[in-house]
C-alpha cells in the first residue's frame, strides 16, 4: 500500500482520499490543544502560509491519547485552534494514533518511520524518564511517543522524515523546503 490508499475524517465528517494530495508534499502532525507543544500551531501555520502555493499540504489530526490534551469536540479544537494561532490549514476529525483503534493511515506511518529518538530540548529527559517508568522497552517500539509528532511525505508519496514533538521546527521547515 501507499500513502495515497489512505483516507482521513475532516472534522466536519466528510471522507478526505490522500489520493487528492498526489505531487504535493504533505506534513501530518497530531495534535493536542492543551499540551506543552501546542505553541508548535503558530510554525506550523507559517510554514502552510509560506509553502502551501508551491505545493504543501498540512493534515492536522488532533489526539487525545496522550496526556488527556485535547478533551474537546472537533469544533471546539477548531475554534481553539483558529483564535489562538489563527490556524488555516485543514483539520480532520480527532482520531487514534496508537492501539486497538488507530488510523490505518497512522499504522503505515509507523511502519515506515519508527521511533528514532527525542532531540534536544528541555523536557527531552522529563520524557524518557517518564516512558522508561512507563515501558523499559518504550524506545524500541514505533509508536507515537506523544502530541506533536510529525511525518514528511515527498512528491511522490514516499514518507521521507518523521519529526519527535521535541525537534527544531527549523529542521521540518528545512526538510519540506528540500521536497518543494
């Protein structure tokens, strides 16, 4: 399978064929409205408005699986998400990305980029603490670690990159620049 064989909820419950994102370049991020990193909408709306005419497409799919970060409906994180860091990029339906029920899409994802390890930065210990307490085995598995994990799809629907919540939000701009 590829990329393009997957299909994601919009918030407002229409279908959404990754087929239609063919030759673009696509960054799929999940996301929380009441986490540590939720500050990361403001780059990321910056790289939709900067990148989006030369062919980048975002899919933010807000997750409630870690940490209890996003408790509120789909409307609700729109609105949130709008007032806050004006965000215009679309939004799909609040979705699984780990376990028993998560997107198939989240699934091929995985296995395509594992868990490569946190970057620098100042809750990199706070985190690997807490999975070490969690899991001994919590970095050997390619599960979504938390809110904000990125993937980077070139062109051509190969998954090029995946991007921990903790990486510099340079280094994903510069990677979609590589692919534009």
């Amino acid at each position: 399978m590829m990329i393009y064989d997957y299909e994601v909820t919009k918030a407002n419950g229409e279908k959404l064929s990754l087929s239609e994102y063919k030759g673009k370049v696509m960054l799929i991020v999940n996301t929380a409205t009441g986490c540590g990193f939720t500050p990361q909408y403001e780059p990321i709306e910056k790289l939709y408005k900067d990148y989006h005419e030369k062919g980048l497409e975002i899919l933010d799919i807000p997750c409630n699986q870690f940490g209890g970060q996003a408790p509120g409906s789909d409307e609700e994180i729109h609105e949130f998400c709008t007032l806050h860091y004006n965000t215009t990029f679309p939004q799909m339906k609040k979705s699984d990305v780990n376990g028993e029920n998560e997107l198939p899409l989240y699934t091929y994802l995985k296995e395509q980029k594992g868990f490569a390890g946190f970057d620098e930065h100042k809750l990199k210990g706070l985190l690997e603490d807490m999975f070490s307490k969690a899991d001994p085995d919590w970095a050997k598995k390619s599960d979504i670690k938390w809110n904000f994990t990125k993937f980077v799809i070139d062109r051509q629907g190969n998954v090029v990159a995946r991007f921990e919540p903790t990486a510099d939000m340079a280094k994903v701009e510069e990677c979609i620049k590589s692919l534009l």
